[in-house]
C-alpha cells in the first residue's frame, strides 16, 4: 500500500461545476494534510492545508478530513479553466518536533475544466 | 519576502562534470528542503535540513551532496551523475515544527 494515494484520473469537469478530489493515507499519526496545485512545467503551489477533522472553506475551495477513514478531499466549486492542473495531495509523516518532517506526496490527479 | 528562490533555471551537464544548485529563502524558515520530480510523478524527498543539520537523507547517491552554510541558503552539489537523473529539482523550506512546506521554482536539469 503507498503512503499517500490519489485518484489518478484525469479528471474532467465543465466549467461552473463542482470538482471533487480524493486521497488516503497510511500513517495514522499523521497530523498535517495539504493540497498543492501545480501547473505544467511550473512548481507545486500550496493552495489548502487542513489539520483537524471537518471542512476548511478558503474561496472556491473546501478541504475535507476525516482522521478515522484516513481520508483528505478537495472540492473546488465554480471550476474555471484556469484550474486545469494536477492536484497533489501531500500528507506531512514523521514530523519530529523540530526536524522538519516528511511532505509524502499522493500520484496526483490531473484536472481538465472544459469551457 | 514570501518566496523561495532557486538559480540556475536551466541546467545542462555531462556525466563528467562538477555543478551546484543554488536555493535561498527569507522567510526566517529553519527548515529546507531538497526534492526531485521526473516527468508525471509527483515530488520525492531527497534531503531536510534543520537548523542548517541535515536530518533526513532518504538513501540518495553519493553523487548528489546537500550543504547548508547558512539559515538562508541550501546548495545541492552534483557530480559523476547519469542520464536518469535528469528531472525537476526543487527546493523548499518552512518552519521546523510546520507540515507546510514552501516550494521554490525548481532547476530543470538534463544530464547527457
């Protein structure tokens, strides 16, 4: 079983619908879950991070927990073309205070908004 | 000053060749980072460091050196490397007791 999984998609949506991405992971003492975007060609950009079980609503976005099922989601409403790209999920293991820690990160799933 | 930045952009060496990438962040963070990324598969940790020690090295080749001289720099020295290490190399950095890791623009490095 990999540390980190995603759906590996692609994903496809229309534009002004509702994009839902998915990710498990392994170590259950995980404290820390993030999703990156990353455009092709360019860097993983941080666009949530998420700590406790719930939702996290930051604009178009909403990060899901749930520690029990070890499960992370994305939900991006209103999708725009500009969000065509890979989503990574990445769950931070291992952080030993002071050490910095280790971002693990899911395959990715590659988004398309068609216009 | 909320970014990391990475120099070369570009890189081209030989399998002979000695060359060094260049990482800066200040951002006060005291962890940084160094991850490789091949085409279609997401990044993997190289190297931490924190408070310039290295603390994490996930059984890279010795061809590849991390080094740390100061909170703000990271350097990753190269040398004697293959065609298959060809990739995205990217740095990032945050705060020690934070997931939330900070990604730098990356050096695309084609080894011949």
């Amino acid at each position: 079983q990999k540390e980190v999984e995603q759906n590996s998609g692609p994903l496809s949506v229309p534009e002004g619908a509702i994009a839902s991405l998915n990710c498990t992971y392994s170590d259950r003492v995980s404290q820390s879950f993030f999703w990156y975007r990353q455009y092709s060609g360019k860097s993983p950009e941080l666009i949530m991070s998420i700590y406790s079980n719930g939702d996290k609503e930051d604009g178009r976005f909403t990060a899901q927990l749930n520690k029990a099922s070890q499960y992370v989601s994305l939900l991006i409403r209103d999708s725009q073309p500009s969000d065509s790209a890979t989503y990574l999920c990445a769950v931070n293991m291992g952080l030993i205070y002071n050490q910095g820690g280790k971002l693990i990160f899911g395959q990715g799933t590659e988004l398309s908004v068609k216009p | 000053d909320t970014e990391v930045t990475q120099t070369p952009k570009h890189l081209v060496m030989g399998m002979t060749n000695k060359k060094s990438l260049k990482c800066e962040q200040h951002m006060g963070h005291r962890a940084m980072y160094w991850y490789k990324q091949k085409a279609k598969k997401p990044p993997e940790l190289m190297f931490v460091y924190s408070y310039e020690k290295l603390s994490i090295n996930e059984s890279v080749p010795s061809r590849f050196s991390p080094e740390c001289p100061n909170s703000s720099l990271l350097n990753l020295h190269l040398h004697a490397l293959q065609p298959e290490d060809s990739a995205l190399y990217l740095c990032a950095s945050s705060h020690p007791e934070e997931g939330r890791k900070y990604f730098g623009p990356g050096t695309r490095l084609l080894v011949l």
